[in-house]
C-alpha cells in the first residue's frame, strides 16, 4: 500500500512540472500574436470603418519657425533721474506709468545748498566788474612803467581766478536747472525743478514728499517708448536660417497688440541654453506696446519638400502623435511620429524609420486608435 502512494505522488510531480513548463510557452505565442502597436479588423469591422490608405504625400511646405520673446529699450531711451546735489522733496505727483512730456515738471526740491550756491554765484558776478577794471588799470600802468609787474600780475591772477570760479558756478547751478544769467540778489530761491528728459512714461518712482534724497539715489526712471524693439529668442539650430530683412507679425496677449516687424539682425552670441537673440525693429505703429511686454512671432524660412499628412490622419495619444500604416488586408500598425509645420491642414510627419513600401491610413486613424485601444484591455 506505502509503496502505491509513493508511485501515485511520483506521477503526480511529474504532471505538475510539466504543466509549469508549458504555459510561459502558450502566454509567450499569446503575447506575440497582439503587439501592443498592431490592430487586426475583420472585414465586417473594415466595411463599418470606411478606412482609406494611400501612399505618402511629399508636400512644398514653408517652414516656419515660432519665437516668443520681449519689448526691449535700448539702453538710451532710459533715463534715470537723481540730482546732483542732495536735498528734500517737496512735491511730485508721478506714480508708475504716468505719461510725460520733454521739460514737464515733475518734482521740486530745496535745500541750503542751493541758497548758497546761488549766493555765491551773486557775490562772485558782483565782484567780476570791480576785478576786471582793477585788472585793465593795472595793465595799462605796467604798459607805461608806472607800477610793477608784480601788482600787474596779482590783478591778472584775481580777475581769471573769479572768472573761473564764475564759470564753475554757473555750471553747478546749470546742474539744478536754475539760470544763472537771470539769477540776481533778489530772486534766490531755496527751491529747485526737476523736468522730465523726453517724452515717455514714468516706470519707477522711488520718492515721495518730504523725503532726503542724495545726489547717488535715482528718484525716477523715465522710458522713452518711441524706439523700443522686440527681442526674439532664437535657438542655435534655427539661428542660420533667420536672415536681416526677414518681415513678421509679433503677436501680444490680444490680437490688437499685433504689430509688423523685421529682423535687424542677429546676435549670436550663444547662452547655456544655446540660444541667440533676433533683435527685431517695429515698422508700424506701436503706441500701445510697453518695455516687457511678451510677445510671439512666426518667421517663414522658404519652401521645403517634405513627408506630409492631414493634421486629421494624426492621432494623440498618451502625450505622442501617431500615424497608423497598413500591413495587409485586415492588419494596421501604429507608428509614432514627429510633427513639424503646419500649413492648409497638412502638417510635416517626421518617422523614426521607413515605410517599406506601405501604405498610411488617411481616413479612419481615429477608429483604428479606438480598436487598438479596446484590444489592449
């Protein structure tokens, strides 16, 4: 009886690690028989599906490149306003984006100092006649030997050390806006104008009322918008192809802030992220547009033979783009693919490999992506 059983248990191992050993083999032919990229319709399933096929099309297509990029100033067209004296602020009425006009009054201020630079340059334009007369009397006697050389040049040297100092006054007061030619004992002012540079508007302020400002502090920034460009960032592959003289539309947030434009020229110098810049000028009126404003731009680069589609015979899925490609009859292939330009709902395909000779479906890749999807599950 022991001797049964053990036969019994012998046979029955056996049996089991036979049947272990065959079945990765029949989920092996299982997995092989439905690639995960191949469909397989029946023809009930082909005539619902109404699916065309044909060879694929080479297309002239323009090339166009996408560039986003900035409204830029160029570095004199801003105008960062200070005094060179230090004083305090008595008024301004500016706020960021204020529009100003060249010579309009923007801030006044007032200090000590600048009653007495002002009192200087009185006394010294007072003084100016009595040295110049001392001075041509002194030449005038030196020239008949009636006084010394010494006298004459100690006059000579008074009168040019006032008229230096004359002059360097007048520049300083130059400096603060106050003219000094009428400037006269009875209209010193302690207070002085500030006036805006050209016409734009305000970007900064960094004053306000009451507030000491020191002649390395900047109280203002003025832009003057008149010459702004647009900055495109342009990537290294991209940058041989762009060209001075190239024309394009920048587009803004809104179509109302579309505005013609062409390539000054390029500046290739590379950055880490291997991009150049377009330095693009305005030809149309850019009243609206504003320093920093983002902005895109499509640049035509010519006409190009090219492996091209339907947009509609592309499908999306899973974050790629994909095409399918008949094998035979009744078995379809998906492929991925790249896309390039865009133009008349036809679009560039770009494949890993070739075709070998098969036809890409046209009408009808969106029920075969459904199939292979229901296959899947």
């Amino acid at each position: 009886m022991k001797n049964s059983i053990h036969i019994l248990s012998a046979i029955a191992a056996v049996l089991l690690v036979a049947s272990c050993g065959s079945k990765p083999e029949e989920n092996s032919a299982v997995e092989d028989s439905k690639s995960p990229s191949i469909v397989q319709l029946t023809d009930a399933q082909l005539a619902s599906a109404a699916i065309t096929t044909d060879s694929m099309h080479q297309l002239s297509i323009a090339r166009v490149v996408h560039l986003n990029g900035q409204v830029k100033v160029p570095p004199q067209n801003v105008y960062s306003m200070s005094v060179p004296i230090g004083g305090y602020v008595t008024s301004t009425s500016l706020v960021p984006g204020t529009r100003v006009k060249k010579g309009q009054q923007v801030a006044t201020m007032e200090d000590l100092q600048y009653i007495d630079l002002q009192q200087q340059y009185v006394s010294i334009k007072s003084r100016m006649n009595m040295l110049q007369a001392d001075y041509e009397r002194q030449r005038s006697l030196n020239e008949s030997k009636a006084t010394s050389d010494h006298d004459f040049q100690l006059a000579k040297a008074d009168w040019e050390s006032a008229q230096a100092e004359q002059r360097a006054l007048k520049e300083k007061l130059a400096l603060l806006h106050i003219n000094a030619d009428a400037l006269t004992s009875s209209n010193i002012s302690r207070s002085i104008v500030l006036y805006a540079p050209f016409d734009g508007f305000v970007s900064k302020v960094n004053v306000n009322s009451g507030k000491y400002v020191t002649p390395s502090e900047v109280m203002f920034e003025f832009i003057h918008v008149e010459d702004c460009y647009l900055g495109l960032t342009v990537f290294e592959q991209d940058m041989r192809e762009l060209q001075s003289g190239m024309k394009m539309i920048a587009v803004g947030n809104t179509m109302q802030d579309s505005v013609a434009c062409e390539i000054a020229f390029v500046h290739a110098n590379l950055s880490d992220q291997r991009s150049g810049e377009a330095i693009c000028k305005f030809t149309s009126a850019h009243d609206q547009l504003v320093p920093g404003m983002f902005m895109q731009a499509d640049v035509e680069l010519g006409v190009h033979r090219v492996a091209a589609m339907p947009i509609s015979s592309v499908v999306h899925y899973e974050g790629k783009n994909f095409i399918f490609v008949r094998n035979d009859q009744h078995t379809f292939e998906m492929l991925e693919v790249q896309m390039g330009t865009e133009e008349n709902s036809q679009v560039e395909v770009m494949l890993q490999g070739a075709l070998n000779g098969r036809n890409v479906v046209y009408n009808g890749a969106y029920t075969l992506l459904m199939a292979l999807a229901n296959q899947a599950e």
